[in-house]
C-alpha cells in the first residue's frame, strides 16, 4: 500500500452527502463516464465499472469538503469539458 494511501483518512460516519454520493444508481453514472472516456480517460466498457468511476470522482469531491450537490456539479462541468475536448468517439483513434 503507498504512503499516500495509507495518509487518507475516511470518516466514523456516513454524512448524508456520502451517501448521496455512495447511492447513485448506475443508470445516473453511464453518461458521465461516457463523457469522460471520450475525453480520454480509461474507464472499462461495465456498467459496475462506470458507476464506480463516477461515484469515486463524486466521492472525493465530497471528502474534501463539498456538499454533494457541488460535488455532483463539478463531475457534471468537469465530464462536459471532457466531452467537449475529445474530437472521437470512445475507443476510437484520434
């Protein structure tokens, strides 16, 4: 385990933000992670892995202060800039 992973911390209790972040379904996760894929990050074609992609990058919005709507908003902006700034389609060459 790095050093870096063993300095994080994780909360004694489940915020509402946490789980607001933990419970989103992966129907609420596939188009953000497509975004993200087609702006270059490797995100593997599974639903369960896409969800879990999205839910991290909420996640760590969430812990490091934001409330989950912010939290949520970011990944939104962020996965939008992302899309915009991929010229292909996920899994294609440029």
């Amino acid at each position: 385990m790095s050093e870096e992973l063993k300095a994080l911390t994780f909360p004694e209790v489940m915020t509402e933000d946490i789980e607001q972040a933990l419970g989103l379904m992966c129907f609420q996760c596939g188009q953000y992670a497509h975004a993200f894929k087609k702006g270059g990050e490797n995100i593997p074609p599974k639903a369960e892995k896409e969800q879990a992609a999205i839910i991290f990058k909420v996640l760590k919005n969430v812990l490091s202060g934001m409330p989950f709507d912010a939290a949520f908003t970011k990944m939104h902006n962020d996965a939008v800039r992302a899309q915009e700034s991929g010229n292909t389609r996920a899994g294609e060459k440029a």
